[in-house]
C-alpha cells in the first residue's frame, strides 16, 4: 500500500517537475499539471478558489508557485511556469511586445495603503498625494519597510520614491526581500511605515497591533491584476482557457466575493471596476 501511494505520488509529480518548479501548494488530481507563478493571489487563498472552480469542470491539477510579480514573469520567460498572474503594468506590456508572453488579460484589482504607527511620526495622514507621503517619511527619515524584491509592490514603491525626486537609504529604510504579509508583521513588531495592498490588510489587520491605514485614495495606488501565459509553454491551450475561465463572469464572481465569506469584505475588485485605471 505505501509503495502504492508513493507511486501515485511521483506520478502527480512528474508534470511539475518536469518544469523545475517549485510547488508551494497543488490544487486537484487531474492529468495534466498546469504551473501557475503568483504572490498575494496565491498567498491570500484566492488562487485555491479559481483553481477549484477551473478544475472542476477540465482534467487538471494547478501547481501553485509562490513568487512576487518581477520573478514569476522571470520564470514565465524561462519556460518554468505556463503562467503567470501579476500587477507589473510596465513589464507586461514589454514581455508581450519581446514575444515572450502572450494573451495578457485584465483580471481585477485592488489597491495600496500606506500604513503606519498610530502617533503618524512624519505627518502623512494629511498629505495630498502619496509622493508627498512619502517625501514626508523621507524628511522626517522615520522607519519605513520595503519589499526589495522587485516585487509589483515593490516596483510601484520605487515609482512613487521616483515621483518624489528621493533616493532612500540609511538606517531608516530598512529592505526584508520578503513576501506581503509577513513584511506588514515586521512593520508593525518595529513600529514602521509600509505599503501594503488592500487585500492583506483585509486579511491581516486582525493580527497588527501598532499599525493603522494612514494614507490611501490617490488613484496612483490602484493596483491592477493581469494574467499572461508563456508564447512557447507546456501547455499553452489549458493555460489559455484558464485565463478564458478568470475573465468569465464565474471566474470574475469568484474574483469580486472573494474574501466576503471570511471577513465580511471583499478583497479584489472585477476587471470591469480596474478597467477605469488600466493604462
């Protein structure tokens, strides 16, 4: 019997480790493994939902790998995922005129805020503009937490630090290289500012204690999900029904109520609301 189950196991397993992907979660038992690379999707539990819903209705198992937007589109030009679910407008559209990726689709959205200790040290609760938050952080060199792992979030804080004409470095600005939520807990256990996406607030700030949303409403902070899959995957006819099933009104359904059942909210807005703010 063990020898049995361990067959089926490296039977499942063959399809993703013939891309050299790095599973953190499988959803489904079907025959054909599709390798998707995303971070919050993934990390939140939205991804599980969509991949359910997909597989329920094809032959297909989804392999999750957990990566921010700048490396899941680096292992999608790799061939090492099928594709990929990300919020790095500018390197989309420049994956997709290289010839790399294809089939890019908007998917939904959500949005950035500023959060910070309760007493505000630098004053960003009555900035205009999220540059001026941020150039208030800077002038005040209050602690501040950065991703740096060039991440989407990562490359809209850099937009915004470009905005403000600052370069940040010393002491105050400190870089974790890792994922959403737990730089927002290394935030709020030293008491710093961070830019986090609307969807881990909604499902972490039950767990921060020394953290509040300080600034947020500037348009330049919504935040837009797009699908693309690899010009020359694995599997390139599944991935692009995939990406036909998140731009479906079920998979946009699944997209716009997510998180609802879990903590009365929403986490993402349909692609129809971040149409208004995809440039």
């Amino acid at each position: 019997m063990k020898r049995l189950i361990l067959t089926c196991l490296l039977v499942l397993c063959l399809p993703v480790l013939s891309f050299g992907a790095d599973c953190k979660a499988i959803y489904g038992k079907g025959s054909t493994t599709l390798v998707l690379a995303t971070g919050s999707p993934g990390e939140l539990g939205l991804l599980g939902e969509l991949a359910d819903a997909f597989n329920a209705e094809h032959d297909t198992t989804l392999c999750w790998v957990k990566a921010g937007s700048g490396k899941s589109l680096n292992l999608l030009k790799a061939g090492k995922v099928d594709l990929v679910m990300v919020h790095a407008p500018a390197a989309e559209k420049q994956a997709v005129k290289d010839g790399w990726a294809a089939k890019r689709a908007l998917i939904g959205s959500n949005e950035f805020y500023v959060v910070g200790p309760v007493n505000d040290p630098a004053g960003i609760a009555s900035a205009a503009t999220v540059a001026e938050a941020y150039s208030r952080i800077a002038e005040k060199q209050a602690l501040f937490f950065s991703r740096g792992d060039n991440s989407g979030t990562h490359k809209k804080e850099l937009a915004i630090w470009k905005n403000t004409g600052v370069t940040p470095e010393g002491s105050w600005y400190q870089v974790t290289n890792d994922f959403m939520q737990a730089t927002l807990l290394k935030a709020d256990s030293e008491s710093g500012y961070f830019m986090t996406d609307s969807s881990t607030w909604v499902a972490t700030k039950a767990k921060v204690k020394n953290l509040k949303i300080l600034f947020k409403g500037d348009v330049f902070l919504v935040n837009t999900y797009h699908a693309l899959l690899g010009s020359n995957g694995h599997n390139a006819e599944l991935s692009a029904k995939f990406i036909d099933f998140l731009i479906s009104e079920k998979g946009q359904s699944l997209f716009a109520d997510y998180g609802k059942n879990l903590y009365g909210e929403g986490m993402y807005n349909d692609a129809a609301y971040a149409k208004k703010y995809d440039h």
